[in-house]
C-alpha cells in the first residue's frame, strides 16, 4: 500500500511512475487527495467540538457554585448539543477514513526505475541468459508423454479423482518430486535461510497484508465456511509472520524459507501451453522470503537473484533472466526477474521463477516496521522468490535429459533420489 504522505507530497510522480503499469492513476489519487481534505477537516473539526465540551464540562460546577444557575443550565443544554455534534462527525470520520483506505488500497506498487514500459509478457527484456539449448532428436517427447511412457506421473487418475490440473505422482516420478524439494530446501538452508513449514490456509487479514486481497480473490481458491483461503504461495503465511511487528534494525537480514503446496484456480487457462504440467492448480514450490532494511533490499534481490541462477545451474538446465515491464508486473512488485528454463521437446521458454522486490508495498499493509539507530520507527522492505517451483523444472528435465534408454537424473540430484536414471 502506498503510503498517504507519498500521494499529497508527490501526486504527478506518483500519477507518472504508475503509468509505465500502464495504470491510470489520476482519477483515483485526486480522490483520495479529496478524501484526505475532507478527513483532515472532519477531524479538526472534531477536535474543537471535544476541546468545547471539555471546557464546557468544567465549568457547569463552578457556575453552579457561584450561584450562575441559569449560566450553568444553558451550558449543560450546550454540552448536550456538543454531545450529539461529537457523535456525527466521528462517525462521518469513521466512514470518510473507511472509504479513503479502500481507495489507496486501489493503487498498485509504484515500479522501481528500472522497470522497462510495455503491455505483456512479449516486452519483457532479456537481461542474461546461460546454457546450451538441448539438441533433441526430432522423434523427442513431450514430458506428459514421457510421464505415461515411464508411468511417473498420471494426469488422468488426477482428473478422475479431482479434476485437471491435479496430477498424481507415482513411482520415481513422486521420488523426484521429494528429491527436487529436499535439494531446494538444503540450498537454502545452507545460505543462511530458516526453514519454516507453514500453513495451507490463511485468513483475509494474512491474503490482504501481502496484495492477494483484494486482487486476487478470484484465483484463490475460498473455504466458504470459515472464511479461509487456500495458499497461492508459501510467501504469503510467510511474510505474515512479521504482520504487526516492529523489528530492530540489529534483526535484518531477516531469511526464511518454506516449501508448500500451492494452489490456484487459474481461471480461464486452457490450450496447448497449458498442457501437462505447465499450469497446474495444485502444486509444489520451494519459497524464498527476506525481510530487509530499506537501504539493502536490491542488494538483497540481486543476492537472491543468483540463488536461484545457482540452483538451475547445479539442475544443469538452460535459463534466462527477464526483468518485467511494467505492463506484466504484478500489482504489488516494484521490480520482478523472471526465470525460464528451456523446454526441449516443447521448443519454447517455461518460467520457473519470479523474484521480487516490493519495497515497503507490503509492509506498509501489514505495519511491518522497525526501529533505526536513532530510534525513528520505519517500514521494512519485503522481498520473495521461487526457489523453485517444481511442476515446470520437472517438465525441463524430463524433457532435456531424455535418452534411448531413459531420463537421466543431474549429478546433483542422485543423492537425493537414489537413481541417475528414470527406467
């Protein structure tokens, strides 16, 4: 959420910066400016109504004692008119304060600097890329036939049992699943990370705190009965850990990590690119989530950019790094790096991971702050990625490492999975 002293102070930039999301503001922001205004009066009026009163309430004794009666009567009738005066403009207060809230949280993230105009995923620009593209034979298999052809994963059994998009792993194919989260989780761990295992469910207050509420209700899938969400991405319960809190400067770099299930509705997802396990409703991620000091966050991303660089390398998979334009950057972010991996039999880049700084976007909603060494309370910066989400990692190396006589397994899986070879 952006913060209200950002929106009186700097209105036209922040009207330009949301632009390049290719958000028009300036209806929105001389709305709130308005609703400030008509805050800001409500509440001075407010104030000298209760500073009256107050006097006022003093007073009726006195009079009463130095035989003012009439004096004292018409100050009660007067304290009983400020009463009721009170009582409407704190409840006009109430609601223009409501309606300004709903109004700010309408605002997407303001993108950092650096963030390139453009309309889709098609402007994106291109900022690395390392690895040989796989040479596959012209007979090669897609990876939800190569599942069916080694019975490792099964898309129909899932679709009986739930519905598309809810895949059963069998065999080595749900050994590879358990050996790419544990390799994931290791890595973190190893950099400094604490491991966390979070909840599937959430309440409004943990969806609102890091933006899925109110964006994204509609891709969340929602227990009606107690109100609870189930979770896009173990960023969220995550980074609502520090909802409420205020940290000492001494606390950062905060690093946790967390594999989950995640689930999304992906509503509308249908064709060719989202066939076997490109898009899923239910699947696996392994999540990066730091909480840092202001003056260290793109340090920060560009440390847990090279995390996850370090993870596709030791998979031995093609990837590049895009950094998003403003038109495919998520209403929160100030700046997201997308990983893709190269899809073999496919012929077509898969995205692994996004990570993303939000600045105090997040933080601001969830009044996570913390004390600087002069004492001066302040928000956090909030940053998180995939590290790595599974479904399209799997679909890369089944793809990439098919051979005559099976899938090879990288080097610095085997330990985990037990075999250097899919048979």
């Amino acid at each position: 959420m952006l913060s209200l002293q950002l929106i009186r102070d700097k209105k036209d930039f922040v009207a330009e910066r949301l632009s390049v999301k290719n958000f028009d503001a300036t209806g929105l922001l001389n709305e709130i400016i308005d609703l400030d205004k008509i805050r800001r009066n409500t509440q001075s009026e407010l104030d000298n109504v209760l500073a009256e009163a107050n006097r006022i309430s003093k007073s009726i004794g006195q009079l009463y004692k130095s035989g003012e009666a009439d004096k004292a009567e018409a100050a009660k009738s007067r304290s009983v008119e400020l009463k009721e005066q009170s009582k409407l403009l704190s409840a006009k207060l109430t609601e223009t304060a409501t309606l300004l809230n709903k109004k700010i949280v309408e605002l997407p993230n303001i993108p950092h600097e650096s963030v390139p105009r453009g309309n889709s995923d098609q402007d994106n620009e291109t900022v690395f890329e390392e690895g040989k593209l796989p040479n596959l034979p012209d007979d090669a298999l897609p990876h939800w036939e190569l599942a069916a052809k080694y019975k490792i994963i099964d898309f129909d059994l899932g679709s009986k049992v739930t519905g598309a998009g809810f895949p059963f792993y069998r065999g080595q194919g749900a050994r590879l699943q358990r050996a790419l989260i544990n390799f994931f989780l290791d890595e973190a761990i190893a950099a400094g990370y604490l491991e966390y295992q979070p909840p599937l469910l959430i309440n409004e207050d943990s969806g609102f705190g890091t933006g899925q509420l109110p964006d994204k209700e509609g891709q969340m899938y929602f227990v009606n009965e107690d109100n609870l969400y189930l979770i896009p991405t173990a960023e969220v319960p995550i980074t609502n850990i520090y909802r409420d809190v205020i940290l000492k400067e001494s606390d950062f770099p905060i690093k946790n990590v967390a594999y989950s299930n995640c689930f999304r509705r992906e509503a509308g997802s249908y064709g060719k690119d989202v066939r076997g396990l490109n898009r899923l409703h239910q699947f696996d991620k392994v999540e990066i989530v730091q909480i840092e000091h202001p003056d260290n966050s793109y340090d920060t991303l560009e440390t847990m950019k090279e995390h996850v660089a370090n993870l596709l390398r030791k998979l031995e998979l093609p990837f590049r790094i895009l950094r998003l334009c403003g038109g495919d950057l998520s209403f929160t972010s100030a700046l997201t790096f997308d990983f893709e991996t190269y899809s073999g039999a496919q012929k077509r880049w898969l995205e692994v991971s996004s990570v993303s700084n939000f600045e105090s976007y997040q933080a601001n909603r969830m009044k996570l702050r913390f004390k600087d060494k002069n004492g001066k309370t302040r928000l956090a910066h909030t940053l998180n990625g995939s590290a790595l989400a599974l479904p399209r990692i799997v679909a890369s190396l089944l793809e990439n490492n098919q051979t005559p006589q099976g899938i090879k397994i990288p080097k610095a899986l085997q330990r985990y999975t037990g075999f250097d070879m899919i048979k």
